[in-house]
C-alpha cells in the first residue's frame, strides 16, 4: 500500500470549507467529499505535470501520489509552476509536495523519487485503483503505465507532447487512435499496435477501414504542427541531423508556459471530472 505522508496536525485549524466549499456549489452537494477521498496519480512532475497537481491540490483532492527523479532546473522557469530561484536544484516532487501542504493541509501526499518503468509500475499503481495522470515523456514509461492500469483497473490519462506547441487552443481529447500532429503518442500508439495487439488502423483484410478501431486510451495532446527550434531547421537544412536538439520533451524543443499549463489544467479536470463520475455526481 502506499506510505502517505500524514497532514501537518498543526493545521488542524484550516477551515476547509472555506477554501473548497465552492466545490460544492459548482458541481453539487458531496463533491467536496467525494474529492477529498479520491486518489490521483501524477507521474512527470514538470511542465504539464506540475500544473495538474496544482489544480488537484486547489481542488481538495485528498490523495496525491507524486512521481518523478528529476530536480528543478533553471530552464524549468518558463513552464514549471514549482519551478523558482528559491527551489533551484530541489527534487521536483519535494518542491511541488510542499505546494500541496499549503494549499491543502488535509492531502495526504506520497512521493515516489524514481522515473516510471516496466519494472516498478505496479508498485506504483498499488492499492485500490484510482486515477492515473501520465505526463511524461518517455515512451516506455507510457507503455508500461497503459498496461498496467488496464491490468489493474486504473482510469488513465495519456498526455502527449506540449514541447514545440504555440496554440493552447489547440488541445484535443480522445482516442489514442484519433491522436494528430504528436510524435511521441504516435510512436506509443505504434508499439501498442505492434507488440501488444492493440487494435489497428489502416485496412482490414484488404479492405479500407470506414472507421479506424478505438484503442481505449484516453489522451490529451495538441492537435498541431510542432515548431521546430531554428538550431534544427538549420542542421536539417544543412543535412547535418546529429547536430539538431534532440529528444520529445520540452528540452529538445521550444516550450511555453501557456501550453504546459493548459494542458496540466485539463488533465486535471478530467481527474476530478472521474472523481466525480465515481460518486455519482
């Protein structure tokens, strides 16, 4: 089970009411309960990451389990909420752990200081299933965390790429099948498709689809042509590719916080969106 930090008793006195009461009045009575027992899994604290813990903390989510091995950096300040001269070199979920306790004395918070892989994500997602944010960006990370949470009965939420992205208005959600114009879901979607028998696209036995098979992976993602920095289109230009940024993350390509956030913000709404669901409200 997971090992939850308790709440600082010495905030025994905060009125929770007042800060999560408007809960209540927007979705409907016991939704501040029915929140405050939900459970929400974020694994990838940065750009889009950080976001969503931020909504769920101001949310009243009662459970966060916090998972990440990197520290803040310098070149996080453009799109990392926790990200500030005063946590500089702090481990990210400890930055972003103390966020929550000011926000929300009553969230019980786990940190998990390690990357997500094949070989701890059950541990991971242990315990009575909950909700799963993936927002990181390795592609076996995202494997491993899919099949899990089907395995064990996890409602997740895919989120692609926000690196290279300019328009926030842009975000989708759907189907892993119907993702556009994001690489590192496409090449998720291909490794399913090829080595765990997820359903396919294309033709089906020599005749054209009319409607390509859902996946059952929900995702968010930015449905436009990524921005490539002006270091890449000149190596590319120049034919010379090992020159050019690498990697799907942010650090690779140009990144801003109106899209990190947007898209942390949106995931975070669909956590309590199913949070809410649960309850039946």
């Amino acid at each position: 089970m997971p090992d939850f930090t308790p709440a600082d008793s010495t905030d025994a006195d905060v009125d929770a009411e007042r800060r999560f009461g408007g809960l209540d009045r927007l979705y409907g009575d016991g939704a501040r309960r029915a929140l405050a027992e939900l459970r929400v899994v974020v694994a990838g604290i940065g750009g889009v990451g950080a976001w969503s813990v931020e909504a769920l903390a101001r949310s009243g989510v009662g459970a966060l389990t916090l998972v990440d091995l990197d520290h803040v950096a310098e070149s996080n300040i453009n799109r990392q909420v926790h990200a500030l001269g005063s946590t500089l070199g702090r481990a990210k979920i400890a930055a972003m752990a103390d966020r929550v306790r000011d926000i929300n004395p009553g969230c019980r918070v786990e940190c998990v200081d390690d990357f997500v892989g094949p070989d701890n994500v059950d541990a991971i997602l242990s315990g009575p299933p909950g909700v799963l944010l993936d927002c990181t960006d390795q592609v076996t990370a995202k494997i491993a965390m899919i099949l899990q949470a089907r395995a064990a009965g996890w409602l997740a939420l895919a989120c692609g790429g926000a690196g290279g992205k300019t328009d926030p208005l842009a975000l989708r959600a759907g189907d892993l099948s119907a993702v556009t114009h994001d690489a590192l879901l496409g090449r998720v979607r291909q490794e399913l498709r090829q080595r765990h028998s997820y359903p396919k696209g294309g033709a089906a036995g020599g005749k054209p689809r009319r409607r390509v098979p859902r996946m059952g992976v929900h995702c968010l993602w930015f449905d436009q042509p990524v921005v490539l920095p002006e270091a890449w289109r000149r190596a590319a230009a120049a034919s010379a590719p090992a020159s050019a940024p690498q990697g799907l993350s942010c650090a690779g390509y140009g990144s801003a916080v109106a899209i990190t956030a947007t898209m942390g913000m949106a995931a975070a709404d669909w956590a309590v969106r199913q949070g809410l669901a649960k309850a039946g409200l």
